[in-house]
C-alpha cells in the first residue's frame, strides 16, 4: 500500500502540480479526510474544501487564513506539541485542540529549516496507523513544493529580505532596491536572541510575524543567530508604539532585544546591526534581567569596553570613591540615588519610583551628599564623572577579565 501511496504522490508531482493539487489527490485516493497545510509562520498555505465540520483549528483555517493567536498559543504550551516541535515525529494528536476530532499532525522540512505543518483530520473515517505511515510520504512529497517561494507576497518579500542581506554582508545593491524600502526618513535596526529551547524557535517565523504585522516599514528574519529586525519610520511615537509590541513579544518569548541608533542612509546598515548587536551583548552582560536594551542607554560602554583593566582604576574620580565609601559603611545607597537622579534628568519623583522610596528619602540622600560630604551634584560636570566612574566600575565589576 505503502509503495502505490509513493508512485500515487510523486507521479502526480512529476505532472507538475501545485500543493493544492496534491492536497486534493491526497484527499480524495488516500485520506478521504479534510487535509491541511501551513506554511511555518502558521498561514494556510493550501486545504480541502469540500468537507464542513466543526472544529476550531479549521475553521480559523477557512475564515483567517491562518490562527488565532489564541489558538496557536494553546497549542504552544501543549506538552503534546513537543512530539511535532521537538522530536519532529508525525504522530496522532487526540489531546487539547484535538480531543473532539483527533488528527494526524506532520512537520514538513528540510534537514535545518522548517518549512510548514501537515494536518489530516478524523472526520469521515477514524485515522489508523497505514494514515500516520502515508502522512509520513505526502509529507515527504509536499516538502519538495514548500521549498520554494508560494505566493507572489512570499516572493516580494523574499526580494527584500534578500537586499537587507546584501547590505548587511555589504556587497552592491542596486540604488532602486534601497529605495524600495525607505518609505520614511529614519531606520533603527534591532537584534534579537534567538529562543534557548528548541521547540520555542519553532515558532521563530511566527514571532517575525508578530513583529511584523504585515507592515511594509517593518522587516525581520534570521540572521546570524539573531532575529535581525528594522523598522523604518518617520516620527518618534510610531517607534514608541513599535517598543511597547516588541517589548511584550521579548517578554512572552523570555529573548532579549538590543537596538541601534537611529540613522538615515541604509547603505551602512551593517554597521548599526552591529552596533545592536553589541548593544544587546552589554545589556546580556551588565542587566541579564532586563529584556530590552536601547543604544541611548548602552552607548557609553562602547567607551568604557575599550579602556584596559589595568587602567580603569585611573578613571574613578574623587568624589565617587567619598560616595562609595559613605555607601559601604553606611549603606545608604547614595552611588545609585545620584545615578538614577542624573539618568531621570534630576526629576526626583522618577528617581524614588526607580529605587522603591519615598521623594523624601531621596531629598535627604541628595542633601546629605551636597551639605555633609560637601559634593556639589547641581554641577553638572560633576554629577557627570560620578555617573561615569559608576559606570566604568560596573563594567569591570560584571567583566573582571
């Protein structure tokens, strides 16, 4: 059965059909099942549409295109996922999503990228293990098909995505290309980490998506173990709605982000990827807690990472080190209260909510440090060294070598 099932598929290839087509030759001469295919972001790439059922996975299918992220999310913390994330196994799923009508899932890849899902559903006929074995060969078939670009919005993209990487390994690009993708007046450009466990970078081209949402001023895709992203953009609140997005997806996906400054001609995009990149490095480094880190608040530590250890003692001014010692014997947290009130523009509320104290308690600190340890911090050349000299002993206090 196995080898007619083979010669049905691949003959059928040979005749030079489309997914959709070997979806239907699939359905109608080995199934007899509803069959679905996604590509890896989760959107429909092609299924049956002669069956009417009801189940939520495909009649998302049917009216979106695609999943809910409500939908897609359930399955994702769905032990049972594993099977088809992790282990890459083409099994029977009968649990969570597929208790009411149980269903083959298949991975469909390529030896290192994912290409897509298979789903057979157990609607006209119970699914037996001959199904699970014949699902393994149409998967086997459609990964031939979902190699190469689907649809002509997958090949737009791909264009794009394939300039970015020409500016990104600079080697020539055509003056139109780059135009193509400036719509504003200013880039910034973003580098994630990729998720730790392997079955969250599963979902690596459903968080591009997230980030993305369709926007043509937003590109991403993997990049040399980051998730490279660039946002182009023409005022800063378009850039604050896009943080308040990424910040929650870095969160929910528990990766970092790092970003660059922001600038204008998009022929030196290699150099600012990397300045995000070595942004995010900082912040992994000095704040591993944190989630995002921006170029305005690592910037210095392009300096401080340049200065020999043997030296960086030299660099600690005076009244920093009557601030440390005060600090030490008395606990007072003043190095930090001065940090936070040169970082927060001296705006004393935003201080106290940054170290969890009362305005009043930072007013004390500030007084003390201006009438008893005599360190005029309203000059602002002084508070600056200060803030410096902080800053380059946590650098070396977090690298010792």
């Amino acid at each position: 059965m196995n080898k007619d099932v083979t010669e049905l598929l691949f003959n059928t290839l040979s005749e030079g059909a489309g997914i959709q087509n070997l979806i239907d030759t699939a359905r109608e001469q080995i199934f007899l099942n509803p069959i679905m295919v996604t590509n890896s972001s989760f959107r429909i790439v092609g299924l049956s549409t002669d069956t009417i059922f009801d189940d939520i996975v495909w009649n998302e299918a049917v009216n979106l295109h695609g999943f809910s992220k409500e939908v897609i999310e359930q399955f994702r913390h769905d032990t049972e996922s594993d099977k088809l994330f992790q282990e890459h196994k083409v099994f029977l799923y009968s649990s969570g999503l597929g208790e009411k009508i149980p269903r083959i899932l298949a991975p469909l890849k390529t030896e290192n990228r994912t290409l897509g899902y298979l789903i057979i559903f157990s609607v006209n006929h119970p699914l037996e293990n001959r199904d699970i074995e014949n699902a393994e060969i149409l998967a086997k078939a459609l990964n031939i098909l979902m190699q190469g670009p689907i649809t002509v919005a997958d090949i737009n993209l791909d264009l794009m995505d394939y300039t970015l990487k020409l500016l990104l390994s600079e080697l020539p690009v055509e003056s139109s290309q780059i135009q193509a993708l400036t719509n504003c007046d200013f880039f910034m450009t973003f580098s994630l980490s990729l998720p730790e466990k392997r079955k969250e970078r599963e979902y690596l081209y459903y968080l591009r998506d997230q980030i993305i949402q369709d926007s043509s001023k937003i590109h991403s895709f993997p990049y040399e173990e980051n998730l490279f992203v660039l946002i182009n953009y023409k005022e800063e609140k378009e850039l604050d709605q896009f943080f308040v997005r990424l910040k929650k997806l870095l969160k929910e996906y528990q990766i970092h982000a790092g970003s660059s400054n922001s600038f204008e001609d998009l022929t030196q995009l290699k150099y600012y990827f990397e300045q995000a990149v070595k942004v995010r490095s900082f912040g992994e480094k000095l704040h591993p807690e944190k989630k995002f880190y921006s170029f305005t608040e690592y910037y210095v530590y392009f300096f401080i990472s340049r200065i020999p250890l043997e030296l960086s003692h030299t660099l600690l001014c005076q009244d920093y080190l009557t601030l440390v010692e005060y600090d030490h014997v008395h606990s007072l947290q003043l190095v930090d209260t001065i940090t936070a009130y040169f970082y927060h523009s001296m705006n004393i509320n935003d201080v106290s909510k940054e170290l969890h104290v009362h305005r009043n308690t930072i007013s004390y600190r500030l007084n003390l440090i201006k009438e008893k340890l005599l360190i005029d911090y309203t000059d602002i050349r002084k508070l600056r060294n200060i803030v410096l000299s902080h800053e380059v002993k946590k650098w070396n206090g977090r690298l010792p070598s």
